[in-house]
C-alpha cells in the first residue's frame, strides 16, 4: 500500500501526536503511532493508555492498510526533510518505506493488531464551545494544578458543566484560580469531572490548531473533544474535588486597589533574595503603602514600598510571592485589587472589571 503526502501537512499533527506518547515504555508498540489507511484518509493514533490523540489527513491513496511505526524517529525523519516536500510511504508487512528526493528509510514496524484501542464508553452528554473561549480559560486557570500531589483530585481540573454555564477550578492546595463564563447555549447538563493535568496540556496544544468551535463529548470514565480533523481523548481522575464554594463564603476587608505593573515588579524583585524554596515574602499594610519584605537563611533581605490607596487598620501577611506574581501575570487591566478575608486565611487577587477569572491564594508562616 501507497501514499502521498506534504510534509507541511503531516507535520505538525505528528507533533501533536508524539507528545502524548511517553518516551519510556513498558510496552514497545506504545512507543509507536499507529497509522491506518482509509480509502482517501490517513489516521495517525498515538497514546499513553491515559489520553491518545487521533488526526485524520486527507491523502492521495485507495485501499485499507494498517501498521505502527516508530514515533520519534518518524518525527524527526518528516522534521528533517526539506520544507514542502512530499513524502511517499509504502507499507509493507514488517516495514514501512519512507523516501522524499534523494532520501529513503526502512522503518521496522509492529503488528497493529497488538496496539492497544483507548477503551471509549456512549457519552452521557455533549455540547459545542468555541475553541477561542475555552483556550482562555484553559490559559488563566491551569498554572494553578498541582504536579504529582498525594491529593490525585489536585493533580488536574475540575470542569463543571451548568446548563450554559462553564466553571473551571484548578488549585495545587495553596493556591485557587477560578473561570466562570457562559457559553451561549442551553446545554441542560449539570455534572462536574476532573480532566489530569497532561490531558489539559495536550488540549491545550490542539486548541492552537484551530480557530472553529469544539465539540465535547463526557462519557462515564472519560472526555472526547472534536477540533477538526483532531480527536482528542483523556481518562478522567476518579475522585471527588473538595468543595471550594466555602472559601467565597468568608467575611472580607474592602477590596485593596493597587496598580498591576508597580505590584508585580516589586515583589519579583524582593523575592530574589527571598527563601528559594519557600518564596515568602511578608506584605505589612499600611496608610497608602505596602510594605514588601523577604530575607533568607544567608541573612540577606530585601524590601521595597508600594504605593497603594490603604486607610484600614494596618495589618501583616506572608504569601509564597511567585504565587502572588503568577496570579498578576494573568490579570489584563491595569488595576487589580487584593481582597483579604477579615481573618486573614486568604487572598483574592482580581481585576477591577467583572472579568470571569480571579486567583486566590492562601498566607504562609515565615
């Protein structure tokens, strides 16, 4: 079996694909991606058993064929070739000829019969978002999720589906960023699932690829998303998320205005001599400024003042300060304002607009 194809147009959903495979297997094929003909379509499959990406490409070919070939070193060979160049495959039982120009490979390939399937169940709903929308709140909540906690629920995102309302929640246990926007149609769905954190980067990679709606699909163990020609799967992470709706529900001080820039450049600044693991960095509020401080068990400190619009009663709190800054850096406007509960066991961090995301994050002892 035969065919054709750009490089240009297998590139790069190549790529999308070799970023799901693991490079350390401990089963050989899953280190392949596994590549079907269809008649005048090509299916590339790659997948680490927890999440597989699928691409359908259109091609100059008849017949039904399948093989699994090696992805990285497929990869690099498409990647290596000269641009727009046209690459012709030939499958046969144990290898596949690669050859573009002057250039040919003889690629060992595995039985496809042995390739896993992804174990796909009837969903229990689905419904349409534009893939602008739900990049935006993918971008200003993920950095959030916790990486290898105990606390598996942490380690991804939490999706919760209101009839047109979308909410997603990611914390690593001390911090919280929280989206909440609506997506213009009557899903009549009210469930929540919990996506793993690679299942929301890869997905986050294909949305880059498309500028149309996506369509998503929940099932019982795990989530489909349609973007194009792309078929996105991730098993969900059995687990029940802690119930974040009671932090909203403490009693606050008056929102606390301070200019973003001014804010953020001054704690990366304290926070270079601050403790490396720890990042604490002591916030003293006062009479239209804030006091920035941080020191380190070398006994070298750093402080810096920020003007701000401040006449309650002065008071003391620590926070990690690349938390801090890694909440500005995903606010838009100019003005955030810092929002602290009366008792002083959190922080929200917010725009001055009623924008759908806000961070939270939780004081420390220094």
């Amino acid at each position: 079996m035969k065919f054709i194809i750009n490089r240009e147009k297998i590139l790069s959903p190549l790529q999308q694909i070799v970023n799901v495979i693991e490079k350390r297997q401990t089963m050989a094929i899953m280190a392949n991606v596994f590549l079907q003909l269809d008649d005048h379509q090509l299916i590339l499959t790659g997948s680490d058993l927890e999440i597989q990406v699928t691409v359908i490409l259109p091609v100059d070919s008849t017949g039904i064929a399948s093989t699994t070939i090696p992805a990285s070193k497929f990869l690099d060979i498409c990647r290596l070739l000269p641009s727009n160049a046209d690459i012709k495959f030939q499958i046969e039982e144990t290898k596949v000829i690669i050859s573009s120009g002057r250039s040919r490979f003889s690629l060992s390939t595995l039985s496809p019969e042995t390739y896993p399937g992804f174990s796909e169940t009837e969903p229990k709903y689905q419904f349409s978002i534009p893939s602008k929308q739900l990049k935006e709140a993918l971008s200003k909540t993920t950095f959030c999720m916790a990486n290898q906690d105990f606390r598996y629920y942490l380690n991804g995102l939490l999706m919760n589906i209101s009839n047109s309302t979308l909410k997603l929640v990611a914390s690593d246990g001390h911090r919280m960023a929280l989206f909440q926007d609506e997506i213009n149609q009557d899903t009549g769905i009210s469930n929540k699932i919990i996506i793993p954190r690679k299942g929301i980067q890869e997905l986050y990679r294909i949305l880059d690829l498309t500028e149309n709606d996506v369509t998503i699909h929940v099932c019982k163990n795990n989530i489909k998303v349609i973007a194009d020609n792309v078929i996105f799967f991730a098993k969900l992470i059995d687990a029940k998320y802690p119930n974040f709706q009671q932090i909203l529900q403490q009693a606050f001080l008056d929102p606390i205005p301070v200019q973003k820039q001014n804010l953020k450049e001054a704690l990366t600044r304290v926070v270079i001599l601050s403790n490396e693991k720890s990042k604490g960095v002591t916030l003293d509020f006062d009479v239209e400024q804030i006091m920035l401080t941080a020191f380190n068990s070398e006994h070298e400190e750093a402080e810096e003042k920020v003007a701000i619009e401040f006449s309650g009663e002065p008071m003391t709190i620590s926070f990690n300060g690349q938390y801090l800054i890694d909440a500005l850096s995903n606010l838009d406007s100019d003005i955030v304002f810092l929002i602290i509960s009366k008792d002083l066991s959190c922080c929200f961090v917010e725009e001055s607009t009623q924008a759908p995301y806000q961070y939270i994050v939780m004081p420390m002892t220094l």
